[in-house]
C-alpha cells in the first residue's frame, strides 16, 4: 500500500506485509531509480546502506536484477564504517558492502569512507563533490533514528566526520560481535548536510525496534534529537517499511 505523507506530499511510504515483500518491493524501487538515472547520465552515484535491514534486498538484487541495470555504470560510495576496525574485519561495513553488494553485482568502482579516517576526512565530500553529488542513498533507521552514523543531536550542517556512537548504537551493533568489549565506539559517517544534498533518499525499516524511530521520523516534527526527521525537508524521499514498524491507526489518521 502506498501514502503519500509530508508536508509537501514529498514522502512517497510504502507499507509491505513483512520483511521479504519489503525487500522485494524496495530492490524493484531502487533498481528503477537507477535504471531511470543511467538514461539521464553516463555513471550513477549510489550510496548503500550496510546493516541487517538491506541484507535480503542485496540479495535480490543478484537473484532479480542483475542484467536489469548497467552496474558497471553504478559507482559506490560508503556511508559509514566504524573506525578502529580493520577494512577485512568480517564485521566491517566495508567487508559487508564488498561481500554483499560490490562483488555479487561486479560493480567496478566503489569508496570505502573507513579509508578516509586517518587524516583524510575532508577528502571523502571532495570526492562526492568531483562526481557530481550522490544520486541515490539507500538508508536503514537506527533505533535511536541515526542515519548513517549521525546520532541524536547531529548538527544539520554536518559534514564526513568521526563521531563517538551513541550508546544504543553500540547496544544494537553488539549482536554482531563476540562481546561487548570488542563492539566499536567511534565510526566514520557522512553528514546531515551531504545526504540533504542528494538527489534522492531512499530509507527502509523494518520490524517493530523501528516502530518508534520510524513514527517520529515521519509524523513528529524534524528535530535534531531524531536524525531521520530532516529526511522531512528533503524534496524526493522513499520510504519502504513492513507492516511492524509503521503505527499504521496514526498513519491512516493523518
Ligand atoms: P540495521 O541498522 O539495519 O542493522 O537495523 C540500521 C541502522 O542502524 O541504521
């Protein structure tokens, strides 16, 4: 089911039944913008999220649209990566993106934003800058509403930046890690500023941690304290999200 919601009727939402027809319908969503994209300009600019929400939409994207796009014509960039993990780390976002995404799909040019920490931050928005801005983010919600690694209390003007995760990001990433000392506290991310300077964001929830985060993201009104609020101002925003993590009775009262 579709809703147009947002002040300017800018948010086209989109409630599946649970997390596979969410997955399927946001790689069909994704694949068109794309494709739409690569008719206008030689190369496209795509930023993927990593994290558990995209898993299975990476996924189809091999099984169902592997030849339906011109990936060698996609160029990656990175949003976010924690710092103090190594690159082949298995619980790097670099190692999920090139495992998941980049090699399925033999894109052929990616930037890994873990590789600008050391010193080099600022040369990560140049980079965005030279190609033209990016096209399309693929974005996940954080329980907290962070997106990327722009916690609660993100300045709007932000930039690529190092920042201390905030405790619940730490708490929900621990699943993946061995235990709790091994679990980082710092990341790389891209700013407020840049993904407001996309042409499109696209942002998938699923599951009912995301109820909360989602409902304030969408229908409370756009606050530093929830990141993903400012996605509001933004003039071409998608949102894929199963049924668990929409408060569907507000949203059919709005
Ligand atoms: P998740 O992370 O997809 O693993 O839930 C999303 C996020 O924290 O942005």
């Amino acid at each position: 089911m579709k809703y147009l919601i947002g002040k300017k009727q800018n948010i086209e939402l989109f409630v599946e039944k649970n997390y596979e027809a969410m997955s399927q319908k946001a790689a069909a969503l994704l694949v068109d913008s794309l494709a739409n994209k690569l008719q206008e300009k030689q190369f496209v600019t795509f930023m993927p999220s990593a994290g558990g929400t995209p898993e299975r939409l990476y996924q189809i994207l091999g099984e169902k649209y592997k030849t339906f796009v011109d990936w060698s014509r996609v160029i990656v960039l990175q949003m976010d990566e924690y710092v103090d993990l190594p690159a082949f780390d298995k619980n790097s976002y670099t190692w999920f993106l090139h495992k998941k995404l980049v090699k399925p799909l033999s894109i052929q040019k990616a930037f890994f934003i873990g590789e600008y920490a050391q010193g080099r931050v600022q040369q990560y928005d140049e980079i965005i800058r030279n190609l033209g801005g990016i096209d399309i983010i693929l974005h996940g919600i954080g329980e907290n509403g962070h997106l990327g690694f722009n916690e609660p209390e993100s300045d709007y003007d932000s930039t690529t930046r190092i920042v201390a995760l905030a405790p619940e990001t730490i708490h929900a990433n621990a699943r993946f890690f061995s235990n709790m000392e091994t679990v980082p506290t710092r990341g790389i991310t891209l700013g407020l500023r840049t993904i407001m300077q996309a042409g499109e964001n696209i942002l998938i929830a699923s599951g009912v941690k995301k109820l909360p985060a989602l409902t304030r993201a969408l229908f409370a009104s756009v606050s530093v304290n929830l990141p993903a609020s400012i996605l509001q101002n933004h003039p071409h925003v998608k949102v894929i999200a199963d049924e668990d993590a929409v408060d569907i009775k507000l949203l059919k009262a709005k």
